[in-house]
C-alpha cells in the first residue's frame, strides 16, 4: 500500500465547467471513456471496477475503486493488467474555484519507483489531463 513518502505524480487541471459537470466526466463510462479511451469503464462505488485502455502509456489497466465523496473525491487502485504486481494508488480531487473546477490527480505507486519512472507517471498525466480539457470541451460540454 502507498504511503505519504512514497514519490507521487501529481497533475493539476483547471477545467471551464462546474464540479458537477466535472464529476460526471470522471465517474460515468461515457465520461471516462472521452480521455482514458475508447472501452474504460468505472463502477464509481466502493469495490467497484475501473477499466483503460489508456491511450496516455499505452498500457492496459484494471482496478478497483476504494472510496467515492462524489462531487468531490474519487480514489482507485490500479495496475497494468499484464503486471497485476505494479498497482499504484490514485486520488482524484474536484474542487470549484473562480474560473471553473480544479481537478487534481495524484499517483502513487505502490512498490519504489526509481525517479524516471515517476517523471514518466507525471508526463503521462499531464497528457491525459490534455486529453480531458479537450475532450471535455468537444464531447461533456456539447
């Protein structure tokens, strides 16, 4: 299980929408599916399942979802479906602010990582943070 002084990645996104709207974006499968890839899924329900292609690494992952505040918190465990070995944790936090919502992302893995490879964790958030400005923008927002 990840701790505090484990190395995180950590993502900040400003996005031009209201939490709920927001929320929706990150807790339903159509939501998900716009910036984790074509098939994710999520049960956003304590124990519930968490499903990404993840087009960001390219790698497929499986989890399991651990507490739900909605409008405000997600947190899940995940892990590359051929390395079920590697899990890391993720937290999610939705919080309105003056010009939208603030969604931040942090990352932890679960076993040591050597400082590349959490330098790629953090690129690759960011590029999945990408993703969902716009796919927000296009798909939630239209």
């Amino acid at each position: 299980m990840a701790n505090e002084e484990t190395p995180a990645a950590t993502t900040e996104i400003d996005v031009d929408a209201d939490a709920g709207d927001v929320w929706d974006a990150l807790s339903t499968n159509e939501g998900i599916a716009t910036w984790l890839g074509e098939g994710a899924s999520i049960d956003p329900t304590p124990g519930g399942a968490i499903h990404a292609p993840d087009p960001a690494t390219g790698i497929e992952r499986e989890g399991t979802v651990e507490s739900v505040d909605p409008d405000r918190q997600l947190r899940y465990r995940w892990w590359p479906v051929s390395d079920p070995g590697s899990p890391s944790s993720v937290t999610i936090d939705v919080v309105p602010h003056e010009t939208g919502t603030r969604v931040t992302v942090v990352e932890r893995p679960e076993i040591p990582l050597t400082a590349l490879i959490t330098a790629s964790a953090c690129a690759s958030w960011a590029w999945r943070g990408a993703m969902f400005r716009v796919q927000f923008d296009l798909t939630i927002r239209a």
